[in-house]
C-alpha cells in the first residue's frame, strides 16, 4: 500500500477570482462583508 502512495499525482491545482474580476451585475446581487459578519 505504501509504494502505491508514492505513485499518486495531483488531480489539480484550484483557482478562484477576486471580486475585482467579477461581472458588476454579480458583485451587486452579493451580500456585503458586513451584512456577511451579521450572519455568522
């Protein structure tokens, strides 16, 4: 089992956008970070 774990490869690497990149109409219908704290 030990030298089958040492074949393994990464599946993928994730990515994400910042808010900066999103479309406007995206961004508007997002809570803000306050309302975000409100909720947590």
């Amino acid at each position: 089992m030990i030298a089958e774990l040492k074949d393994c490869k990464p599946m993928g690497v994730a990515t994400y956008k910042t808010i900066a990149e999103m479309p406007e109409e995206l961004r508007k219908a997002l809570p803000d970070i306050e309302e975000l704290k409100k909720l947590l």
